[in-house]
C-alpha cells in the first residue's frame, strides 16, 4: 500500500489542468466523496500497527499536495481572481521597429564595394575650406564653389560644413599614400530650399582608388558591377560633366529600361537613370595631398544615397526620408 501511495503522490505531482472542468474532474477523482483519497483512508483501517505511522504519513502527504494543486490552480481558471490580479502597469503590444531605408541603402552599397576591395573610412561633418575646395582644386573665388551652397560656421579662416563627402578623399591621401581603396558615407549639408527633390542635409557615399596605372576603363568595370550588384542593371553609359577635382569627370546613368508607367515617368522617357558622379582624380589633387601624379593615378565616384534609395523604393518626394513619420517607415519592416 506504501509504494501505491508513493506512487500517486509522483504521477499527481505533476498534474497541470488544461482548464477548469479537468481541474474539477482531477479534483473529484483523487478528492471527492467516492474519490481515491476516501478509499485510502478506509484501507487504512486494515493496515498491519507497524506499518500505520509511515502509510499515515504517506496518506496525509498526497492528500496536502491533492489539496494544494487544486487550490493553486483554481485561480488561474477563475476570471474573477485573475481580472482582480491584472498588471496594468505591465508593458502591452509594443509595435516592431524597422530600419530606415537610407541605413538599409548605406548598408547595402558598402557591402558591395567590400566584395572588391574597398575598405570604409570616415571623416568629420564640420571642416575646414581646405578639405572641403581648395584641396579638391577649387580656387578660391571660382564660381565652381556655387556648385555647393555652403553653410558656414566661421570666416576667416572658413570652417563650414562639408558641402560633400570628397572632404574625406583629401584626408585619406594626406594620410596614407597609394595604393588606397576605400569607401566613405557621411552627412552632407548645403545651404539649399527643401523641397521634394532636395534637401539641406542629405548622405553621399564617396569611392576613391588610388594606385599605380589606374585607367578610366577600371573606373567604368568598377560602376558597371556596382549597377549589376546593385540594381540588377547591367547597361550604363557615361555623359561627360564637370567637377573640379576629376578630369576627365563624368556622370553615370544605369539603364533602367520601360517596362512600365513608372518607368517613364521617372526615367522621363529616356529609360535612363542618372545615378553618379565620378571621373579621374586630377592630377592638381593629387600632388596637393602630396602623392606623385607621375607616378599614380585613381578615380572617384559619389553618390547620394537618398537619391539611390529614392530609386530603389520608388519614393517621390526626399522630404519623407526625413520627417520619421512611423506610417511611412513601418513599410520598411521586412527590409
Ligand atoms: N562630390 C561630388 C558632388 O557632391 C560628387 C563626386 C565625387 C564627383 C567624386 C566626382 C568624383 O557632387
């Protein structure tokens, strides 16, 4: 009879109601009036004297932890208590988050370039008019400078806010010589109107290789496998431009193609999309940050990343990468 009990008070130990009328139902098998804890007790009486004080103790043992069970989980089944009990204080249904598309776009484009070489580097958001012009082979007083509308914080000597992350370029050569293969995000600033196509801050991602017998041709294999990875594009062309510090300098369309309305539309047409601006560093640059034109050559690239992640997503206006309204980044949940 001993082991019996032993027995019971294991297998009932770890009962666990499923709801209350099981809970019931456990409650009148073990406890009830014809229940096994009763016959238990009326078995007792023919337990040999030796034998009464440890099946005593047994018997009293299950019938505790019997009591217990049912009155621990009784509560959990019982609106009553468990409305009474509620934690209002305890946190309930926050929404997921999600990354902003221009972190996602900067993310993506640095992984890209890894795959071929180019390591990150980053410089300062407030510089100095060297870093910014004069070292990227704008005189002073040229009307290039207009190019970028400038905030400045000082004048005389000028600190400012850099206008582009080509300020970066400068500081890398300065500090390394070639062969140098890096990438640069960062803030950039220009005193310009907001509207839905331009805004006073904004993110570019600056490209610079710098080596022995760099050519225009590793330039070009270098952004056509950035359309490829990027975009899935394998078609860009090239439309001569100007920038001070690259020459010949150039800027860069992935053929996009018309497949569709928005396709024309935001191709006006053309099935082209401007997405770049780059071309080989100038050799006036070079020798200003101390690195041998006779002897080295590299390219340039630069791009605005909300203008890419524009493209991407088909966003229409640069003013909603900026505002943080949740409706609009709660779209970006599964990127
Ligand atoms: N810095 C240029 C801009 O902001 C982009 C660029 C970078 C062009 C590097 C050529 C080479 O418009």
């Amino acid at each position: 009879m001993l082991d019996k009990i032993k027995q019971y008070i294991e297998e009932t130990g770890k009962f666990k109601a499923e709801n209350a009328e099981k809970l019931e139902e456990f409650r009148i098998h073990w406890l009830g009036r014809k229940g096994v804890l009763k016959s238990l007790f009326e078995d007792f009486k023919n337990v040999p004297n030796e034998m009464k004080k440890d099946v005593g103790q047994a018997v009293n043992t299950l019938r505790n932890q019997l009591e217990q069970i049912v009155e621990n989980q009784k509560d959990s089944f019982s609106t009553a208590t468990s409305v009474a009990f509620e934690d209002y204080t305890r946190p309930t249904g926050f929404d997921k988050g999600s990354k902003h598309p221009v972190s996602v776009v900067r993310r993506e484009i640095l992984e890209i370039f890894s795959h071929i070489g180019f390591k990150v580097a980053e410089g300062p958001e407030i510089e100095d008019d060297w870093h910014v012009f004069s070292g990227l082979n704008f005189p002073p007083e040229h009307p290039a400078r207009d190019m970028q509308d400038t905030f400045f914080i000082e004048r005389d000597p000028d600190i400012l806010l850099r206008t582009h992350t080509s300020s970066v370029q400068v500081r890398a050569m300065k500090e390394n010589q070639p062969p140098i293969r890096i990438v640069m995000p960062g803030r950039v600033f220009r005193n310009e109107a907001i509207s839905s196509r331009s805004h006073c801050i904004f993110h570019q991602i600056e490209g610079l290789y710098i080596d022995e017998g760099v050519s225009f041709a590793d330039l070009k294999q270098t952004l056509m496998f950035f359309a490829k990875e990027f975009f899935g594009k394998s078609k860009i062309r090239l439309r001569p431009s100007y920038f001070p510090f690259t020459e010949p300098s150039a800027e860069v369309d992935v053929y996009w193609g018309l497949n569709s309305e928005t396709d024309y539309r935001i191709t006006k047409g053309t099935g082209w999309l401007e997405i770049l601006g780059c071309g080989m560093v100038d050799p006036n640059v070079l020798a200003s940050s101390n690195i041998d034109p006779e002897k080295y050559s590299g390219f340039a690239f630069g791009m605005g990343i909300e203008r890419i992640a524009m493209l991407r997503y088909q966003i229409d206006d640069i003013r909603l990468l900026f505002e943080n309204d949740v409706r609009f980044l709660n779209q970006f949940q599964s990127i």
